[in-house]
C-alpha cells in the first residue's frame, strides 16, 4: 500500500494525472452520457488511488475549468459552487462509508473493492450529489429548464456509472498502487 502525503511529489503528481484525465473527457467532445461516468469514475478513482483531498482537489477543478473552455454552457455558471460541493461530497461519503478503519497508529484505511460498503458509497454519494445539485438548481440558482433538468436525474445516473466504473477500474489496479489514507 501506497502512504500519500499531501506534501508529497506522488500526491501532486497523480492528482495532476488524475485531473489530466478527467480534463481530456470533457473536452474530447464525448457527449455527457460518456463524460459525466467519467469525470465521476476519476473522483472515485482519486479516492482510491490518492486519497479524498485529491478527489475534491479534482472535483474543484473540473467544473471550473470547463466553464473557462466552454465546455459547461454559460447559464451553468452560477451552478460552479454547487458543482463543486456536490463532488466534494461524493468522494468524501465515498471515503467515509467505504473505507475500514485499521486500529493501528497512526489511524490509518484501506478500501475494500466491490464489499458491501463500496457499493453502498457509491449510492450514498450520487444520491447527495443529486440532492445538492437538485436543491441548488430549484432553489439557489435560476437557469433554463433544459439545463435545470440536466442537473437533476442526469446527475444521480452518470454518478452511479461512473462509481461502478471506478470500482471496477479499483479491482484491477494492484494493491501497491493504493493508497492508505491519512489525510481524514
């Protein structure tokens, strides 16, 4: 198991990769059905990989600079904060609902791949990322239905695959690539 620290090149490093990755989805041009899994997948993978200050480090990130290339339609702008809490809450409940805790010290956990407890993270976190973005699209920020409606069950879906994708892309990586977490 790999040990990250945030003040470390590897942490850096393969968030900037991670990142990378997510970025070249979302301006490959690949319609939403195939960029919102992905994006999703990334943070989940972040989380398994780095940590879940990585995740939200990438989740930050991604909207933002999709709204500065274009990618994002303009009348989302004001949706940026929601965006971004509603991935930061997806790969913190991840992390938290998914992740054994080693009695050892320092405190220390490790992700169990396709164990009851991933599958229900997955779950918990799209569902909160739903409802943030669902209750910021009805209620904080006003924008066009068609676009309202691209922040609601859209969101709940491509967060569920994109979980599912990240589990698998997880169970497949050796363990020497994942990480035991310290930062929570």
């Amino acid at each position: 198991m790999a040990d990250i620290s945030i003040n470390s090149t590897k942490f850096w490093t393969r968030t900037a990769i991670l990142l990378a990755a997510a970025l070249a989805f979302q301006m490959g041009g690949f319609p939403q059905p195939v960029t919102g899994p992905a994006v999703n997948a990334v943070l989940i993978i972040a989380v398994g990989l780095i940590g879940p200050l990585a995740a939200v480090i990438i989740g930050a990130f991604t909207p933002i600079i999709a709204f500065i290339r274009g990618i994002l339609p303009p009348p989302l702008g004001p949706m940026i904060p929601a965006i971004v809490f509603g991935n930061a809450l997806y790969a913190i409940i991840f992390f938290f609902i998914s992740w054994s805790r080693k009695r050892t010290k320092p405190a220390t956990a490790k992700i169990k791949v396709f164990s009851i407890s991933t599958i229900l993270a997955v779950i918990v976190g799209a569902l909160a990322k739903f409802f943030i973005l669902a209750w910021a699209v009805n209620f904080m920020v006003q924008v066009p239905e068609p676009i309202a409606q691209m922040m609601t069950l859209p969101q709940l879906y491509t967060a569920l695959v994109g979980g599912g994708i990240a589990l698998l892309v997880l169970k497949a990586l050796p363990d020497s690539l994942k990480v035991d977490s310290k930062i929570f």
